[in-house]
C-alpha cells in the first residue's frame, strides 16, 4: 500500500492510515463493511464509500443504532468497522457497546476517531478524554491506542484477523513515524523504544514521540529513561509493566484523564505488585478553551513537561 | 413457510395453541420456583412467541449459528420465563434445565445472554437494544440478498426508548422488507398504563410515519399471527411492523390487565389457582 502523505514535514494524520488499511483489507475479505454515522469525511472514508458503496452503511446521525447495526451486520455473518468520533461512538452509545458489543462478545471493531482533544476549541463535549476510562471496565474488548501510521496499520489488520470485538483509538494529531529496530505488533504486546533503568515513561498514541523526546533530552543529562508504547490497553501487557516498575520509577503519559485511563491501568499492576512512584500524566478533566498543541503545552503534555515529571519522580524513588 | 392447505393450517394454528397454553404454564412455575420474574409480560408474549417458533421461524436448533437460519431477536429480555420456555420447547436445550431458571451459575440469567445459551441472538435487558441489533442483521441479508428474515419482539412500554426510533429511521430509509417488528402492545409499561406515562398512540402513524409498513392484529389470535407472520415479505419493499394487541397477564383472571404483576410473583394459593386457570 502507498504510504499515506505527510500532513507536515515528517509528521502524519493516522486516519490516512486507517482509511488506507481498510481499503486494502476489503479488497481481499468481502465479509468487512463500514458502519458511520453521517462519518464518512471525519473517517477519511470517502475512498472506501467510492469502491464499496454497498459496503458502507450510513445509519444517519445516531450513534446508539450506529453501534448496535454493527452488532447486527457481525451476526449476519459481517465484519463490520463501526467508525465515528471517538467522543460519540463511545460516550453516547456506552450502553450498546457494553450490552451488544462486549457483553454479547461479538465480533466488532469499533474505531474511535479524532480521540483526545484533537477537537481543541470546540470543547470538552468533543474531546474524547474519558473514553479509556469508560471502555477499559467492559470485558472481552480489546483496546488499542496506536502510535503512528505503521501502528495504526497494523492494529488495524490486527483486529480484523482477531475473532472478537476491538476498540482502536485513532488520532487526527500529526505525529512523526516512529523509529524502530524490529517492528512487530501484536495485540497485547507493548514494544520498548528507548532503553533505561533509571526510570520508565510508558505511553501511547499521540504522546509516544514526546516521551522519546523527552528521554532523548534526559540522556543528555545522564539519565537513562525507558519508554515503552502501551498500545494495547486491554489486554495490558502485565510483564512489561512489572520491569517498568523494577526502574524504581514510573511515569504513564496519556492524550486521556489522568483517571482511569492508562495511568490507572498501569497502577492497578504496579499497586498489587511492585509498587514504586508514579505519576501520571494526562488531563486533569474538562479543560479550558484552547487549540489541541495549546492544551498539550498548557497541561505539560511535551517532552519538557515529560522529562521533568521523570527528574521529579526519580527523586522520589526509595 | 408455504401455507397451503386449510386442513394443514388448522393443524398448525391447533399445535401453537398447546404451545402458547405450555408456555404460560411451564414460565409461571419458573417464576414461582424462583420467586423472580416477569408473568405478566410472558403471558401477554406467549402467543407471539408460539405462533413465530411453531409456525413462522426456520430454525433446526441443533445448528443455532446456521447462517441461513431466520433470526429472532427477544427485545423485552426481561420476559425470560416465556423465552427460555418457547427455546426449551424449540429443542435448543433440554426442559429440564428450566428449573434452574435464575440459580446460582444457571445459563437460564434473568435476562439472555448468548454465549450461554443457543438460540439467543444478542444479549439484552436494557431496553430498546433489540430493533437496532435487529436492523443491522436485516442489513447483513439485504447486502448478500439472502433469503433469512429477522423478527424482533419488543414491549410497547419499551418504545419509549429513543434507540428504537433511530433504528425505525434507517429501517424505513433502507426498506428492509426482511425485517418484521413485533410490539407487544399490552399497556401497561411498569408502573402504570402507557398511555398514562409517554403516550404512544398514535402507534400506528407513527410507524408509518417512518416507512414502515403496519398490521394490527389480536396478539392472542393464533390465526391472526400466523398469517400476517408468516406472509412473505418479498415485494413488500418496506419493514413491517405487526402491532399485536395483548393484555398483561392474560390467560389468568387476577393477572389480566394488571399492572402489578409486571413483576410481581405468585404466592402458593395464587400458584395453584392460576395453574387451575391455565387449561
């Protein structure tokens, strides 16, 4: 497949990706649909709509059934991709995707857009920063917060080829593609991108190449950080977190609240294990108004703010 | 299912009547035993469930994820006692097993849940889950022009619920002609009368309003159900939308159109009288 185009110099939108890997998996499997809801555009779906109109099935702006017709389309034999912001998708049709989709255990793949603050001005009510809290409770989901275009792929083609009901939360934020010496995904695999003992950053999606950032200027202090990608949230990647914790300090760093997110998640193993400091980085709730940079920098969402909750954290340790 | 001979419909219609009268017998003692349930609902639905399993549904109970199978959705999940009951009697899982309805580590939970039990297509329980799942199979047939059809019995109280009328929209709009709701129009919704709480009427309209195609019949006329259920859809280019006029409680003098047994259960005397009813 052609690499999806830069959004700036070096850095990408992961919808492309997205969009891009659907389009390649539908040519091969006739079983996969679409599922939006008035979507289309904010999907990057336009291309799939003009290959396989009768593959994409538009319900109208109406999350409760958009979620629920996917539950439907996956018993009629279907593997449909139910795609729409991640605010709506989850929060407006939070008792579908318990009851149909996770309870029910079907094979779903709910694709949550634009997650995050991604929508900067236009508010809280379409900041997506609640939704890892509300789906990591619900068992039988599968949850993954890609980092870059090829994770974004790759988590794609992931939940296709698994018989289950996946989350997969997308940025439209440009982020740069990651560098690494032996790319492999798999699903509740998390993959270490910086070597360290000193500390350990765990993150994912957008906040990925910040934590790289943040242990590169740390390094120059003498400070070996590990960063490691916690892609997958559920199922979580219990072994790596407990040698995250061997460090003696951890920082969880997430385009999320910081409650009940992947900070609480990772704290839940650390606490019943291992415990050593934490912090965890993230939204503190429903943030001012501001662009989605604006509130990254304003709440410390950047390798400086990163790397100095690493240097505070660290000199906490016992 | 072709309907052809007159003396074979008698037949068929005379085989849903001991149905529908096994149903209501045999969930009244699961709710008894229990001390748990939802009576009145089961009886308002036993007919409708009768006449779909008896006389309309293609299903073989031993291949309950056969693609080609006719789908039935049971929105109101609350009315297990004649949901369990009619799947029992179908042959998805032995009669016996109805006495461990709502035990500790039964399949037979309080409401359905499919990967327990064969037969049961989604998990429900919250209302007004069941017509949405419901569209997106008849979705799935219309794709791949398949010849299932997918039926969904939803309560009336329950149509107050705005998913429904969300799932009534894309329904209309894509003409799902392999779709056929069931609402089970007894009345009474918990606490009071319908038509005392959200007033549904006119219920009718309001289907067509939205494309749907509409027949009002007698929910407790075995005849009635089994022609306009078991018509043929092809042609029909719109959803249908069977409006069934039952009354809670029916078949039982004391439960008939009683709102207090939407979830009340029988003491022994009441147990015994009502067995004595249901002849």
């Amino acid at each position: 497949m052609s690499a999806p185009a830069p959004t700036k110099t070096g850095f990408f939108d992961c919808r492309d990706s997205f969009a891009a890997t659907i389009e390649a998996l539908a040519e091969a499997d006739p079983r996969i649909v679409t599922v939006v809801s008035d979507s289309v555009g904010s999907s990057k779906l336009a291309g799939f709509r003009k290959k396989f109109p009768e593959r994409m099935v538009n319900v109208g702006i109406a999350e409760q059934t958009l979620v629920a017709v996917g539950a439907g389309l996956a018993n009629g034999g279907k593997v449909p991709f139910v795609s729409a912001a991640s605010c709506f998708i989850t929060g407006r049709a939070l008792e579908q995707v318990k009851a149909d989709i996770a309870y029910s255990n079907v094979n779903v793949k709910l694709i949550g857009q634009s997650s995050g603050v991604a929508y900067g001005e236009l508010g809280p009510t379409h900041h997506s920063i609640e939704d890892l809290a509300w789906l990591r409770v619900l068992n039988n989901l599968t949850i993954i917060v890609p980092a870059d275009p090829w994770q974004t792929e790759q988590a794609i083609r992931a939940a296709a080829a698994l018989d289950g009901p996946v989350f997969v939360r997308v940025s439209r934020m440009p982020v740069p593609a990651l560098k690494r010496a032996d790319p492999l995904f798999k699903i509740g695999e998390s993959e270490t991108l910086v070597d360290g003992d000193d500390a350990a950053i765990i993150a994912n999606g957008t906040m990925v190449h910040r934590a790289i950032s943040a242990a590169e200027n740390l390094a120059s202090e003498g400070i070996k950080v590990r960063v490691v990608n916690m892609a997958t949230v559920n199922p979580l990647d219990e072994t790596a977190i407990l040698a995250a914790a061997r460090t003696g300090a951890i920082v969880t760093v997430e385009e999320h609240s910081v409650r009940g997110g992947l900070g609480g998640a990772v704290a839940e193993i650390v606490t019943a294990h291992d415990p050593v400091p934490m912090r965890i980085m993230g939204f503190p709730g429903f943030v001012p108004t501001g662009s989605a940079e604006w509130l990254m920098e304003h709440f410390g969402l950047t390798a400086a703010g990163i790397a100095e909750a690493v240097r505070q954290t660290i000199a906490r340790k016992r | 299912m072709p309907l052809t001979a007159p003396s074979r419909r008698n037949d068929r219609v005379a085989t849903i009547a001991e149905k529908a009268l096994w149903i209501r017998r045999r969930s009244f003692q699961m709710v008894y035993e229990a001390q748990q349930g939802h009576p009145g609902g089961d009886f308002s639905a036993a007919d409708v469930l009768a006449t779909l399993y008896f006389g309309v549904l293609r299903y073989d109970p031993t291949r309950p994820n056969d693609p080609a199978r006719d789908r039935f959705v049971m929105s109101k999940g609350h009315c297990t006692g004649a949901f369990y009951s009619v799947l029992a009697a179908a042959g998805y899982f032995p009669e016996s097993e109805l006495k461990t309805y709502m035990q500790p580590l039964s399949r037979l939970n309080g409401h359905p849940n499919r990967n327990y039990l064969p037969g049961v297509e989604t998990n429900t329980g919250p209302l007004g889950h069941g017509l949405p799942v419901a569209v997106g199979i008849a979705i799935a047939g219309q794709i791949d022009n398949a010849d299932f059809r997918t039926f969904v019995l939803t309560g009336d109280g329950e149509l107050q619920e705005g998913s429904n009328w969300e799932a009534a929209l894309t329904a209309g709009h894509r003409r799902l002609e392999n779709l056929t709701l069931i609402v089970d129009r007894n009345r009474l919704q918990q606490g009071a009368r319908t038509e005392e709480t959200a007033s549904l009427d006119p219920l009718d309209d309001k289907w067509r309003a939205f494309g749907w195609h509409v027949e009002v019949v007698d929910g407790h006329d075995h005849a009635q159900l089994l022609d306009v259920l078991g018509r043929s859809p092809r042609g029909r280019s719109k959803p249908l939308c069977v409006i069934a006029n039952t009354f809670k409680g029916k078949g039982v003098s004391f439960m008939h159109d009683n709102v207090s047994w939407h979830h009340g259960v029988p003491n022994k005397e009441q147990y015994e009288q009502a067995m004595a009813e249901l002849v």
